[in-house]
C-alpha cells in the first residue's frame, strides 16, 4: 500500500493519485513568563501535511506527538478510518519525524488525542466529504445519498474507487476545522476494542527501537560524564575538566577519535565492545567543584530555595473559617525526587550528512531517537552543531518507557557530537549507570495544607500551599558543552491539580515557584500527582476527623456529578466498608489488612488549565506487621475518559498508570551523596522498582461517554489519586498515617514499632500448627511446598558453606554432583560451620518467614530489627 512507503516529504508532496490536507504551521505564541517555550517550524518548511488518501485506497495520517507504549498509535487510527469508514489496517502513522510530521510540541500532559486528535479527526472527515462530492457529481445524485466504504464510494447498486475519483491528480486542501463529523450513533470503529496497530511488528523483529539501529559504516560512540550527576546549572559546569589522558586507551584497537568540548567526553570505536572498554579505562582528570545542594531531606531544600509566590485561588474568608473550627488541622507533605526509571537505557544514531542525502541535500544531520519532543531537539541540535533547524532531521524511533523525559535528548546530542567530530554515522548508548545518575528525575514537591472542622463535622476553611523546584533540564550536552550559560531558571509548573476537587467554601491556594535543585523535568503526572495525594490525604484526614466515612464525607462534598458518579461506581466495585475510624480489620495471620480510597481530575496545563479524565482508586493493601512490607493485593480504579476511542486501549492505559504509581508510592527515591549532592541511586538496587510478585490485582470500572464530543486524556490521569488511595489504606490497616512516600518496610516497621515500644505479640502457638496459613502475599509458597523448599535451602546452604571453606569451585557448566567424592570429615566439617552460621537464628521473627528479618533485639540504645536476607520473601 502506497501509505506505507512514504519516507521523506517529497513523497508526499511531489506525488500523483493523492488527496492531501494541509494546514500553515502553527504560528509562534507570545512567550508566556514561567512556561517553556514553544519552538516554531521555519517558515521555509511551508505548509504541513495532515492526512495523504492514496489512489490505492491507502490512508497516511501524520501527527507531530509520539506512541510511548500508550496506543496514541493505534488511536488515532482508529480515528481515521472512522470518517473515512475503512479497516484500521490501511493506516498508516507517521509520528514525531521533523521533516515529515506537523509541530504539535511535545508528548506531555494527556494532550495527544484530548487537543492533537481533533485535527487530524477533522482532516479525514474533510476528505471524506471532497469524495462524496466529487462521486455525487459523477453519479448526478446528492452526497447524503452516498456511502463510503474500504476505498470505494456507493451509490444503490453502483460504486466509484477512490482510485478512479483521484485519477493521478494532485488534490490540496485545507484543513476546515467546521467540518462536521460523523455522528456517534454511525461509529462502526470508535468505541471498539481494537488490538494495537505497532503489535505485530515488535513481536516479529522489525526494525522499531531506536536501540536495533543498524548501518553500513555505523560506529560506536561512549561517553563519560562529569563526577556532578545531577547539576544543571552552576558556573562550575562546562569548566570542571582538567585533562584527558588519550594514551591511556592506546592499547585498545579500533578508537577512531576521543572528543572532548567543555566537560563533554566521548568516545568513538569501530566496534562497541571497543568503544565500552575505553570509557571505563580512559584516564579522565576533573577539577575540584563546589558541590549542589542538599535534598536527601527534600522538605528542608526546598523549604531552604529561592521562591516566587503566586496566589492562584482566595475565595471567601480562610482565616476566619479557621479561627471558628472546631478541630484545627495542619499537615505537611511531602513528595521525594524521582526517576524514571526507564528498564531500557538511552541510545540514538545520529549521521553527520552534510549534505551527501542526495534527495534531502540541505540535511546536514540526521538523528534517530526516542524523543517525545522532536522539534524542541531539533532546535536544540541546531544550536550544538551550529545549523538552521531545517538542515536537522530528527527521526523518532521507539525506545525504551519513560512516561516522561529519560535521557533520550541528552544521548541524541551526544550522538550528533560524535559524528560531527568523525564525519559517519555514530550509534550511543548509555550506560544503565549514566541513566539512572544523569535523566533529568521528576522533581521533588513539599505541601502545606491547613483546615478545619465544625462541631457538626463540615469542612471549614482550606489553606493549601506548594512549592516546586523547577523541571526545565537543557539538553545535557548543550551545558557540558558550554553552548548555552548553565543558569538556573525556574518555571510555572507546581500548579498542576492545585486547586482541590472538593467544595471548600473558603478556599486559598498559593503556589511557591522556585528553580531547580536537581535536575528535572517532566514525569508523568507532572506536580498533579504529588498536589493530590495532598488533597486526598488531608480529606481523610477531615473524614476522620469528622468520625464520618470517607467515601460519603467526598461525595458530600462534591459537586460535580461525574465524578459523584464515578466514584460510587468505583467504590461499589471494590466492595468498600463503610467505616468512621480506621477499621483495623483482624489481621490474616502477620500481615493488616486495610481499604483506602482517593478521587482526582488531572488539571494540567498553563494555569488554569483543563481536565483530562476522571480517575478514582480503592486499594486493598496488606501491611506485614513485624517487617513493615506493604503489599498492594487489588486496586479499583474508576476511569471517566469521555469519548472512548479504543476501551481495551484506556484499560491497558490504567494498568500501566497503576503499576508506575504503586511502584512510586511504595519503593522509589532518588538517593544523593550527603557531602556533595550529586545523585547516587545508579542502579536497581539503589533505586528499586515493583518487580512481579507485588502486582496487584486491577480492576478497572470503565465510564464510556459516546455522546461526548473528544476523548479525553488518558495517558496520566490514572496515577494521579493512587498514592493518596495506598496511604489512607495503610492508615485504615495500622491507623498510623504516613505523609511522606515511598512506604518502605523501613519507614512503615520503624513507625509500627518505635524504638523502646515493646514487641508485638506473637500469634498463638496453636493457630500456627493447627490452621495452616495461606498467605496472601503473592510469591510466599504455603503448606508442604514451602517447607519442602525450606529443607531443600537449609541442605544447599549447608554444601555452599562446606564448598566455600575448602574453596571448592565448580567448572561451568554444572552438569551433576557426585555427593561421594568428598569425605565424611569434610562434611562434617560443613555441618558445624552450619550450625555456628544460623542465620536464620537471628534474622527471623517469632513465627515469621526464615531470614525475612524482623526479629527485634532489645539493646541498651532501644530495640533493634534484624535485616531482610533473603528480598525474595
């Protein structure tokens, strides 16, 4: 099919036999203090394309956003063939390639299909209108009498191809946006569960992750970092290098240049175990550098940072609504800095051109990335190398889930310096170290929030205050390089979902914009998340306060009948209790069992902004009451998109929402060093990620609106209320409440049991032997399976330990072991240093899982825990 053969513009625009739907460019807006700025197309680019109708009955839709594993591919083709009534299959998406693709800015905020969508909707729907006139001419009848289906048009018993109403011309028009669009009661493809279009070609191996790059010529490139993971502004930065040792790579062949710019370091290698050898045995010498700030203790940094006060909401009398209430309540929150924490570090392949395309001659470099903002690097590519931003090509690729920006831009400019400096095409990968130290980490967030309730249990008065650290994060090379000064700028971006859903009379939100502390940018949720687990902790907290249930207590305040809607559907879903105070439930042999709700619309955008859908959570968690694990055994997640345009797409959608944010909520913090404050969680057991045993179970309550007139964003919208719904459930299971995530069994054991509190009280002897447990933790084995295993670990401990005093050392592979050819005074010798090595004498509670930690110690310093030894239980 013609559609899928377009590479370049020329195809497009030079073409016959095609329907094309143009529109200008989007013009450049006035810059808007405190909001990034959005980078133009050139005005030499000319119109951009937004649907190509080939003769072949073949569809290319063009859209400047990017699929980040959410189904915006498969989405907007839906869209697609729904005005143009043909299969999904014969559309083609074009997404994120700069000299194709229209500017559309960047992947962020749920805005893909909510605003991007509309015209690219509009553009099928005007060209399905040019054949039904051009076909009523032809049949001499009206266009309501025509039918368009899979490439021909209908009329009674007589039909007209697309390829016969084209007939080799060349047919411009420009996007209508008044067209009207079919009406919902004809969906045939909205609405429909339909499988996802980039499926096939990953399970096949086709060429789709940037990281399965390939080309004739292609070398490798490494690079080396400064030792200041983290920084992104501070005069030290660019001029801490003091010398590059080159002879130090001498012995390793195959190094065809070190390129070293500023405190920019690369290596390139015709082979990429060369190139990896040489980062780690290049001698790099760097200059002292006088450290960044401090935020291991995230409230006291930004409490500490420079700050701009915005008052964003003040209605009605807060002060005096506070002075009246009966119960006066002030709460802080606080949000941690986090990552990412894509599984796939960065790569790109960039090719320094300069000209040798002979059918795109003015390219100078072409670059293959994972952006989610093609034309903002670009623009950023341009500046490194010193070219316009037309002779840049930036060709988006799969890479690996961010939800948010990774280091996919800082290694595509990493790419592009490499291969200017050699003249050939240069693939970079990072390391998983380099990832996890340098991506710019979703920023760290304090809130204050004041309030009050009556003597009747209303809600009185509501102070809400946050501060954000800014998340601009420049594209690495471009300070390392010294190409832009690194100063530190500070951006409006804290105001995400600041404004409670609830109906506080008095009401004052005020947002503390400030610069960046470390390096940030954009994670999904973007402030909205942290914002609202402030909102949603706080109303439990009024709930309980006001001895009221805290499901009625929201819907009492809520106004908005959608989300009174969801929010009932959800929670009948989820079976809730209704309950006043937390209900403790009796606990299934150590583990609490608790049921936490929480409700958000996430507002994003330039303040006000607007609503993308409506989420609602109730979580089901567990709380190991000796080592503090929290377990998240279900969630209910209640999810009101609007227009639905793909319901298995927004379910898979939420999936993904739930797993990231009970991932952040219970285990994810980015550590730094406390002398220089330079990140130091650089790999997965520094900075954990859920892993599959702690899956929950989810279940999502679907609310489809075919009457509306867009779907709504459904990329973030989900993870929004969760960590407030995880938290007011562990409050229900200990009633103790924590403010603070991640949940660690660190931070949750040290609260159920403060230092010099006695030890709980074991179970019952007899309920241990005469009920067997089933536990409901996933991945703990009951019953003679469990301690089948557990004599089976004793017995391989007892041969490790032997093997590991005689230095025994088997060759790999092992085939067999042959117990006969050591003696019995070796053995023996292994059964004592077993006997003497009783780990699990002490790192085992009463009646708990051997070597899971948890025993306490009373010592003279208050009562000590012992260690986990085994994570895997």
């Amino acid at each position: 099919m013609r559609a899928f053969w377009v590479k370049q513009r020329s195809d497009i625009f030079n073409a016959r036999g095609v329907l094309l739907v143009l529109r200008s460019p989007l013009p450049q807006p006035t810059p808007v203090v405190g909001q990034p700025t959005f980078v133009a197309s050139h005005p030499s680019e000319g119109d951009e394309c937004l649907l190509a109708v080939w003769d072949d009955g073949s569809v290319t839709a063009l859209h400047g956003h990017v699929d980040l594993g959410t189904g915006l591919r498969t989405a907007l083709a839906q869209l697609v063939a729904e005005e143009l009534n043909m299969s999904v299959d014969k559309v083609h998406l074009l997404m994120g390639h700069t000299a194709l693709s229209p500017n559309q800015g960047a992947t962020i905020a749920s805005t893909s299909l909510q605003i991007h969508g509309g015209p690219l909707r509009t553009a099928a729907a005007q060209a399905r209108e040019w054949l039904y006139a051009k076909a009523a001419v032809h049949f001499q009848c009206e266009a309501q009498q025509l039918r368009l289906q899979d490439g021909q048009v209908l009329f009674k018993d007589m039909a007209i191809s697309v390829q016969q109403l084209l007939a080799e011309q060349q047919v411009l028009l420009r996007l209508d946006s008044q067209t009207p669009l079919k009406p919902a009661a004809d969906f045939h493809t909205i609405g429909q569960s339909t499988p996802r279009v980039d499926m096939a070609a990953k399970v096949f191996g086709d060429l789709i992750y940037v990281h399965d790059m390939r080309m004739p010529g292609m070398l490798h490139g490494r690079v080396v970092r400064p030792p200041y993971a983290g920084a992104d502004h501070g005069d030290f930065i660019g001029k801490t290098l003091a010398q590059v040792d080159s002879e130090s790579i001498a012995h390793i062949d195959g190094i065809r240049a070190v390129v070293v710019q500023g405190d920019f370091v690369g290596i390139v290698a015709e082979r990429e175990e060369q190139a990896e050898q040489a980062m780690h045995d290049l001698v790099v010498h760097w200059k002292p550098w006088p450290g960044m700030p401090h935020v291991q203790d995230a409230a006291q940094a930004i409490r500490h940072n420079t700050r701009t006060t915005r008052e964003l909401v003040n209605e009605g009398d807060v002060e005096a609504a506070l002075s009246e209430a009966a119960h006066l309540l002030q709460r802080e929150y606080v949000w941690p800095y986090q990552m990412h924490a894509s599984i796939g570090p960065s790569c790109a392949v960039a090719w320094w051109l300069q000209g040798l395309d002979t059918q795109t001659p003015h390219v100078q470099l072409r670059v293959w990335a994972g952006t989610q903002n093609p034309h903002v690097l670009r623009a950023d590519l341009a500046l490194l190398c010193g070219v316009n931003d037309p002779e840049v090509d930036v060709v988006r690729m799969e890479a690996a889930g961010c939800y948010g920006r990774n280091g996919a831009d800082d290694v595509a400019a990493d790419a592009a310096l490499l291969s200017k400096a050699v003249g050939a095409p240069v693939r970079v990968q990072l390391s998983r170290e380099q990832e996890h130290a340098w991506e710019p980490k979703g920023a760290a967030q304090l809130m204050q929030v004041r309030g009050g309730v009556s003597a009747n249990g209303q809600a009185t008065g509501y102070d809400f205050q946050t501060s954000y650290p800014s998340n601009g994060a420049p594209t690495l090379a471009l300070l390392l390089t010294r190409t832009i000064e690194p100063t530190a700028r500070a951006y409006e971006m804290g105001d995400r979902t600041a404004r409670p859903p609830y109906d506080y009379a008095d009401l004052r939100v005020t947002v503390h914009d400030m610069p960046p502390l470390l390096r940030a940018s954009w994670l999904r949720g973007v402030s909205a998340l942290p914002n609202s687990f402030a909102h949603e902790s706080f109303i439990d907290e009024l709930a309980a306060a006001a001895n009221a249930d805290p499901l009625q207590y929201r819907l009492q305040m809520l106004s908005d009948p959608r989300a009174k809607e969801l929010l009932q559907a959800t929670a009948d879903r989820a079976g809730w209790q209704v309950h006043s105070q937390p209900q403790q439930k009796p606990a299934h042999g150590d583990w609490l069992q608790g049921q936490g709700v929480a409700y958000a619309r996430y507002v994003h955008s330039k303040w006000p902004g607007f609503g993308a859908a409506w989420s609602a959570w109730v979580a089901d968690v567990e709380v190991h009451r000796h080592t503090g694990e929290v377990h998240v055994k279900r969630v209910v997640v209640g999810h009101d998109a609007g227009l639905v345009v793909n319901p298995k797409g927004v379910e898979q959608q939420v999936h993904g929402n739930v797993l990231q944010t009970t991932s952040r909520a219970l285990l994810e913090k980015v550590e730094t060093d406390t002398n220089d404050g330079r990140v130091v969680s650089q790999d997965w057991g520094s900075y954990p990620i859920l892993n599959f045993r702690q899956v929950p179970v989810i279940e999502v309550v679907q609310m489809p609106r075919p009457g509306d007139e867009v779907p709504l964003g459904a990329g973030e919208s989900s993870s929004v209320p969760g960590t407030a719904a995880i938290a007011n459930a562990i409050f229900d299971a200990t009633g103790i409440r924590f403010r603070n995530p991640p949940f660690t069994p660190e931070v949750v054991r040290a609260a159920l049991h403060p230092l010099g509190a006695p030890a709980p009280a074991p179970a019952p002897m007899a309920e241990t032997v005469t009920t067997p447990s089933k536990s409901t933790q996933p991945g703990v084995l009951q019953g003679w399976r469990k301690r089948w295993q557990q004599v089976t670990g004793v017995a391989l401990g007892v041969f490790a330990l032997s093997a590991a005093i005689v230095g025994w050392r088997a060759a790999l592979p092992t085939v067999s072991f042959n117990p006969s050819i050591y003696s019995a005074d070796m053995l023996q010798r292994g059964q004592q240093l077993a006997a003497l090595g009783n780990c699990a004498g002490c790192h085992t509670a009463e009646d708990g899982m051997p070597n899971a930690g948890g025993r306490p110690m009373h010592t003279p310093f208050g009562t000590v825990f012992s260690t986990n030894l085994t994570p895997d239980i």
